[in-house]
C-alpha cells in the first residue's frame, strides 16, 4: 500500500547545462551542494536553493559522464566519454589532476573514505584505483566482460564493489588484489551500497530486483521480488534499519531482514532518478533529470514507515521541511525569534511603566511643595496661584506627553521596531519637557521668594 502520509515535492528545478545532464551526484557530507555534468563538456556545481551555479569548471574535451565529491566535499572527480578522468578543487575553481587510462566512457567514480584514492569504472570493462598524490593509476582489475556501470568502496576503505551491463558484481579485496566473491543479476548494475555498520551490501538492477549481501560469509542471503520497473537507485537509511529503492513509479523501503519485506511504498513518479541520499534533517533529497533540466525533490524520511512520528502530512509540513532542506530556518530559530521580540516588548513596557511612575512621583512632589510655601501678599498668593495654575498646566502637558510616549512606543513594539530605541527617544524627550518646567517653576518660585536663584541646565536631570 503506497503510503498516505508521505509526500514528496519539488524543491527546486533549473537548466543544469547547454545539452543533455549525463550524471548528478549530492555532496553526502551536507546534503547541500550538488555537481552536474553534461553533453557541454562542463562540470557545474549547485548550491541547494539557489538559482544559479556556484562554479562552473572546464577542461574536458568530451561529454562530462561520470561525477562524484570526495567527502569533504572539496574535490570532485569527472570522467569523461573519451575516458579521460579530471579533479577540480573547489577551493581554487580550477582542474588540479588530468588523468589517463581507460579507453572509452567512464561509467562511475567513486572516493574512497579516507580521501587520497579514488575509484572508477569503463566501458572498456576495467575496474581502476588511483592514487591523488601520486597521480597515477595503482590498480587494475580486469574480470568484467562488459562495460562497469557502478563501483562503491566499503565503509572501511578495505573493499571495492563494481558492477557491470550484463549484470555481473564483484566484490575486490584491495589489500590482496583479488575478487572475494561475486554473483549476478539478470540485467545491467545500476547501484551498489554498503551497510553502515554491518557485513552486508545490496545491489539493485534492471532486472527489477534487490540482492543483499552477506559479507561475513561472502554469499548471497536473499533477493527482493520483482518490481513493476528497474530499480534505478538503492541505498541503505542512515540507521541501517531498511533499504530505500526507486523503481520510477514509486520509493520503496524494505527490510532485509530475516526476508526481504516492503514496509512502506510512496508515489513519486521519479522516472530518470540520478541520484538520491538523505540528509541530517532526515530527508530523503533526490535529483532527477529531464534533458537539460534537473529537478531536486525532497520527501521527509519521518513520513514513512518505519521511521513515521505524526498521522498527517499538510502544507504547514512542507514549508518547515523547505526550511531544513534549505538550513536557514528551523522551528527552533523561529521560537526564539519570538521569544525574543517577546522579550524586548515586556522590558520595552516595563521601562515605560517606570518612567511614567517616576514622572507622576515628581509632579506630585511639586504639587506638595508649592502647597507648603505660605504667601506673603494677597499679590504674591494670586502671582503664586497663577504660577500654580502653570505648573499644573505644564505637568498636564508633560503627563500628556507621557501617555503620548506610552502610545508611540506600543506602536513601534508592535510593528517591530526596536523598543529600547525608541522608549530612550521618548524618554529623552520627556525629560526636555520636565526640565523646561521645573525651570519655569522655580522663576515663578523667584518672584514670590527672592531667596531662590534660579539656575541653568533644566534639560540635564536624570530620569527616573
């Protein structure tokens, strides 16, 4: 039963090259970087997300057919369908390694863990190591009666898998130079992959089936049934816990063991799928091609079973799992973000509730001491109840002014302006109004007491 919850969709889409796309290979160390070669002769390298190519690396003289990243994802390895082999480094944008040897179409690449060699497999049946350093082929293995379409190092570095157009595999031990085991499918190898932390190994085929591997014991341990269509990729998940396949119509996951059973089965229609991994944020990002067009498609691995954590898929899903895909936004960036402007409104409030307490306390003060002083003249009583009446006008507008500063400063909170900012601003102005009426105050205080001395600086208090 295809699965209900799981739904793939298409993160991106662009022109890859002037021609055909011949081989796509994902960067596994981030998942995020792409490399492309076609019929224009041209390496191009992708950034995920992003419109345009990040580099773009000639040299070869033929169509570009075979491509893959070292881990780290600073070199990359071209072959060609003249067989000639080339490495760019990345950082410095240009080719670093021409390499000869193979006298027709390099079919698959491949680095090995530890970085310093590489792998690659010919039409012309040959199986060859190279050394980077050294910049020379170390190895040759010869077996194949047809053209090697794939070839995958074990995890520990220790063993090399090649796979042929007539459906052989061979399975080399590259300390003793010579096969360990090997069997057959009934039509052309089109992916090879180790388990991550257990002696086995799958291989998928035209012939519309899986095989798994038993590498303790060197013999085959059981075959999937037949699909509707090849299996165009396969790979085991990150954990090991089941097998991810492509068929065309649809991503299958199996388990291997103890019999080879489908767990779950999601329609993707991904007919010309060239390649397929799954990142940290546990999704399965894959590329397909369509002549000079790639497609790069991504399906959440926690929608599938055995690995499903929610009942539904929605279109709220698919925006956070484009934000994983892309790296730059996640749920949790997004939580503090609100946290944080949440934060910054409270102290924003907070302050202003302060400066308004404090701007109450001194008016209130004012208004004590003014009712304190006795005139001494029926004139002086009606000059100080003018000067009263202004006071209290003045501290009517200032506290005006307050709530103003109170309204203005809750506006720009909430159109996300920055509050402190803007409370100073208010606060600043706040305290010009206070310092320009205790000045006027004490003036009126002059005229009723000569004792007074009336200074400068009103606009210099510290607020409350």
């Amino acid at each position: 039963m295809p699965s209900k919850n799981g739904l793939p969709f298409k993160f991106q889409e662009f022109a890859a090259h002037n021609g055909d796309v011949h081989c796509v290979h994902v960067g596994r160390n981030s998942c995020k970087v792409i490399a492309t070669g076609g019929s224009d002769r041209k390496v191009n390298v992708w950034a995920l997300g992003k419109p345009n190519a990040v580099l773009s690396l000639t040299g070869h003289t033929s169509p570009v057919t075979s491509i893959c990243f070292d881990g780290q994802e600073e070199v990359i390895v071209g072959g060609s369908s003249s067989g000639t082999i080339k490495l760019w480094d990345l950082d410095q944008g240009k080719a670093i390694r021409t390499l000869l040897g193979h006298r027709t179409d390099c079919l698959s690449v491949d680095f090995h863990p530890y970085g310093a060699f590489f792998a690659s497999g010919s039409l012309d049946t040959n199986l060859k190591i190279w050394d980077i350093r050294r910049k020379a082929c170390i190895q040759t293995y010869k077996g194949h009666l047809q053209g090697v379409t794939a070839v995958r190092f074990s995890p520990d570095g220790k063993w090399i898998v090649s796979g042929s157009e007539d459906g052989q595999v061979k399975l080399w031990d590259l300390t003793a130079g010579k096969i360990l085991c090997e069997y057959e499918h009934e039509g052309p190898i089109t992916s090879l992959d180790f388990h991550p932390s257990e002696l086995v190994m799958i291989s998928g085929s035209m012939d519309r089936t899986i095989k798994v591997i038993d590498l303790d014991e060197l013999k085959t341990l059981r075959s999937t049934p037949p699909e509707g269509m090849g299996i165009l990729e396969n790979m085991f998940s990150p954990d090991g816990q089941a097998v991810l396949s492509v068929t065309g119509d649809y991503l299958k996951v199996w388990q291997y063991e103890p019999s080879c059973q489908p767990l779950d089965s999601v329609e993707v229609g991904w007919t010309s799928v060239a390649d397929m991994c799954v990142n940290s944020a546990s999704q399965i990002v894959a590329c397909t091609t369509n002549q000079c067009f790639v497609q790069v498609w991504a399906l959440n691995l926690t929608e599938i079973h055995p690995w499903r954590t929610e009942p539904s898929y929605s279109a709220e899903d698919s925006e956070k799992a484009t934000s994983r895909l892309e790296g730059s936004h996640d749920d949790d960036g997004r939580d503090n973000r609100t946290s944080e402007k949440e934060k910054a409104k409270k102290e924003a409030m907070e302050m202003q509730k302060k400066a308004f307490l404090a701007a109450q306390v001194k008016a209130k003060k004012e208004r004590e001491a003014l009712e304190q002083r006795s005139s001494p003249s029926p004139s002086a009583r009606q000059n100080g109840a003018d000067a009263g009446v202004s006071s209290e006008s003045s501290r009517r507008d200032a506290n005006n002014g307050v709530q103003k500063a109170r309204a203005n400063v809750a506006a720009q909170v909430t159109k996300g302006a920055d509050p402190t900012k803007t409370l100073q601003e208010k606060w600043s102005n706040l305290q010009r109004q206070w310092g320009g009426m205790e000045k006027g105050r004490m003036r009126d205080q002059a005229d009723l007491d000569p004792s007074v001395e009336v200074t400068g600086g009103g606009g210099g208090g510290g607020g409350g």
